[in-house]
C-alpha cells in the first residue's frame, strides 16, 4: 500500500477542503485517523476557516477501516493495535467541532468510512455511492457513531437491517432514506458539498442539530441554575430551549451570556399527542437557533409556531384570561359543572375546571403567580384553588378535583366542591 496523504485547501470562501489517500480504498488506518485529526485541529483553530469539507480520493470515499489491523490483532490478540484515537476523532474533534463539516461521498463509502461521513454535519453523495455497515459480518459490533446517528436519520428498523444484514444501500436509496442530504453528480460534488457549508454557515440551512429541553416546574431560580449549568458544558451552535409555558425568557436566560442560544420550546400536554410546537423567541435569539428548532419541529412531526416573548407568550396569554373568567364566574357563585358543560356544548373537547384538574392545581398556582406579578393591575386572584389544596385536593394525578377521577370510570362532579363555592 502506498504512503496515507492529506491535503488541506482553503478557499477564499472560508471552506477547508480535507482530502485523505490511502489507495487502493483508502482504507482507515491509524495513521489516516492522526493525520486527520491534525488537519481538523488546524482547521478548528485558523480564522480563516469557517467550514469543513471532507472528502477521501480517486473517486472512492473509504473502504472503511484497515482489515489487516484486525486480522493482526485475531493472529496476536493485540487489542493496543485498535487504538482509540478513531473515537476521539469522531466523537470529540468533529462532532463537537465548533465549525461545520459536510461530507462529500462517492464511490464506497463502507463501514469506518460510512461513520466518518456521519460525523460530519452534512453527507452529499455522487450517484451509485454504496453506503454499507460491514462490521457484523467481521465479527465488531458497528463502532464509533454507527449506532447513533443511523437511527437518528433513517430510524430504528432500517439502521437495523444495515446492521444486521450488513447489506449495503446506494446513496440514492440514502437519499430517500434522509442519510444523504442530496446525490448530485460526481463532478459536481466538491462544489455542492462547499456550497452546502457555506449555507450552514449563513444559516440558510441546518446543522445536525445540538439541542437541550428544560422541563421543570415553573419555578425561576431552578431554571436560571440550569441555564447557567447548560451554558458551561453545551457547545455555542447547541439549542439551549425552555418548555416554559409563561415564564419571560429574558428572565431564565438572565444570568448567562449564552442569550443568543436560548429559545422557548412549548410543548403542549399531553406532548405526544398535540401537535402544536410554539416557539418563542427573545430578541437576542438567533437566527440560527430559531430555523434549527423549526427543522426539529418538523422532523418530529409537530407544527412549529414563531412567537415573540413576553409572560405567557402568545398561547397562555389567550388562554390565561379564559381561565380567569371561568374563575371570576364560580367566585360569583356560578355552577363549575356548567361552565365546563356549557364550553363542551360550545364545541371545546373539556371545560376549563377539568383543565384544571388534568394539568394540577400546583402548575396553575406557580403560574398565577407570574401573572399577577407581571400584570398586577389586570389578574383576578380566586382562593378556590388554595381551598381545593387545603383539603387534599390536587386533581387527577391523586384523583380528586373538580371531579373524583376513578380508574376505568368517568370523572364524576365532587358535589362537596359546590359547599366551598
Ligand atoms: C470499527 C469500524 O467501523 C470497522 C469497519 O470499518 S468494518 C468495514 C471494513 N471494511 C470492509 O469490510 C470492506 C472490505 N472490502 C471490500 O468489501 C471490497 O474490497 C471492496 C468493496 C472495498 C472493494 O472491492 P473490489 O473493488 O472488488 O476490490 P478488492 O480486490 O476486493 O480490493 C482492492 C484492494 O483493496 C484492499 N482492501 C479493500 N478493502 C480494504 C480495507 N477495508 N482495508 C484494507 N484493504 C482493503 C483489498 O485487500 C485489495 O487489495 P489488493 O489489491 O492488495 O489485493
């Protein structure tokens, strides 16, 4: 075999293009994985580097690791040979890169290869491309990110079927699959591949995308030490969401210098069931973060809606008020029953007392009091929850509210609710 080479070309543009050879497949050998691991530092550390674009040469991407290390290491035992400079290149110095990298494919693509392509952002491929998970049918589990990023991109049961069968698929079929971002032709390849960098860049398309869901009570002190957690070992392109309903993002987000990432991620209850996603975003957000949460939003089927910040937003702003006359009517001694009744004749699937009841009067209690201390002039504070908590009553989750919830049965009117009214 003759001598791995890599080259490091970077253009006006700001795009690096690394190409390593190792003829005949350049197959993946100890020192392709150090060599390598030289030019992505070198990329991550110039400032004349803005993106990757990797890419292996004589028309063939990589026949995946170097087989004869694992026939040295079955005839020796020598384990040592197997060096784990391979993982940290793939999981520490490109994917947790600070700067994106696009994979460009052709020809084989098998194995160690298949994953070195995975751990770059983007993967474009020329036609015919075999994309293939070999390792099973060499007796290794598929090693580095194989396991991880396959079911992320084409799910459980085909990134099993690769796995299992070892069977390769075409970049065509990859493309389908969403594992390839695009096939375009063989000479056009580096040239998509660096356009495609410099869109990450601009932000006119997505990276992988990084991201971080806080899902506590509402409770600001709690949030803003998790913030500044998150902000200490997330990297800066990562998605740092709240699932807040109501708290100010400004106000979560005040003790760290990461505003810029940080972004509402309201899922609605129960979660896997509705579709909406609102997404709020401050004005420091940016850009970025917010089309990345869009491109998760949708690749997780829901419906992303952009919102500005402000307590409540723009979903619990509404629904604050409705929930507050529904409480203003059982304070003048209204019947819940019939308020809920009448909203479900009205076309509602539940009234606002059994809302109540489903979400817990705790999550009503913390939120009440981020209205009333952000519009202090225009809440009506109501004691009847406070009287419901008093006497044990806390909703469905101990199964009784507004009504006795019974397992098997449906909710019944607690008729004793009526007396504390
Ligand atoms: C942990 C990691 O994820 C583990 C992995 O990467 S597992 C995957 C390891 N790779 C493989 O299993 C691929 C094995 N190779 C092949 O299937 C086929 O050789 C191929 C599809 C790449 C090419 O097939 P074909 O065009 O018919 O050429 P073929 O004659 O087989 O190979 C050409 C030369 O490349 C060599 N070669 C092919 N793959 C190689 C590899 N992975 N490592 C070292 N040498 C390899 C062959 O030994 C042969 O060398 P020679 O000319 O000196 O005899």
């Amino acid at each position: 075999m003759a001598e791995p080479k890599f080259t490091m070309d970077v253009g006006n543009d700001g795009v690096a293009i690394i190409k390593f050879s190792n003829p005949p497949v350049n197959a993946l050998s100890i020192q392709i994985f150090a060599g390598l691991k030289e030019k992505w530092n070198e990329a991550a550390k110039r400032n004349d580097v803005k993106a990757i674009v990797l890419t292996g040469s004589g028309g063939k991407f990589s026949g995946g690791f170097d087989i004869n290390v694992f026939e040295k290491v079955h005839k020796t035992n020598d384990v040592t040979l197997l060096h784990d400079i391979s993982i940290d290149l793939m999981t520490n110095v490109m994917e947790d890169g600070k700067k994106p990298a696009v994979a460009a494919v052709e020809g084989l693509c098998l194995g160690g290869g298949f994953k070195l392509a995975l751990a770059c952002h983007a993967h474009i491929a020329a036609p015919r491309t075999q994309l293939r998970l070999p390792d099973l049918r060499l007796g290794v589990l598929p090693g580095y990110v194989g396991t991880k990023h396959p079911p992320r991109l084409i799910g459980l049961s085909k990134s099993v079927e690769m796995m299992m069968t070892s069977k390769p698929i075409m970049s065509e079929e990859g493309e389908n699959l969403g594992i390839i971002d695009v096939v375009v032709l063989s000479t056009e390849l580096l040239k998509v591949a660096r356009q495609w960098a410099l869109d990450i860049i601009e932000s006119r398309k997505p990276w992988d995308v990084d991201m971080v869901i806080e899902a506590v009570i509402e409770n600001i002190p709690l949030k803003q030490q998790i913030f500044t957690d998150l902000e200490k070992v997330c990297p800066p392109h990562c998605i740092l969401a709240s699932n807040t309903s109501t708290i100010d993002l400004n106000i979560i987000g005040q003790k760290t210098r990461s505003q810029d990432q940080i972004i509402g991620a309201h899922f609605f209850s129960p979660a896997h069931v509705m579709p909406l996603l609102e997404i709020m975003r401050m004005k420091k957000t940016s850009v970025k973060i917010i089309l990345d949460l869009m491109a998760v939003g949708k690749t997780i089927k829901k419906v992303p809606v952009i919102v500005g910040n402000c307590t409540g937003f723009s979903t619990n702003r509404t629904f604050f008020p409705y929930t507050q006359s529904a409480h203003f009517l059982a304070n003048l001694r209204a019947d819940v029953y019939r308020i809920d009744a009448l909203i479900t004749s009205f076309g509602l699937p539940i009234g606002p007392f059994q809302i109540q009841d489903l979400a817990g009067y705790k999550v009503a209690v913390v939120v009440g009091k981020e209205y009333r201390s952000a519009f202090f002039d225009r809440v009506f504070t109501s004691k009847l929850l406070d009287l419901l908590i008093k006497r044990e009553q806390n909703g469905k989750n101990n199964g009784k509210g507004y009504y006795i919830y019974k397992k098997g049965e449906k909710p019944k009117p607690d008729p004793t609710v009526l007396l504390i009214i």
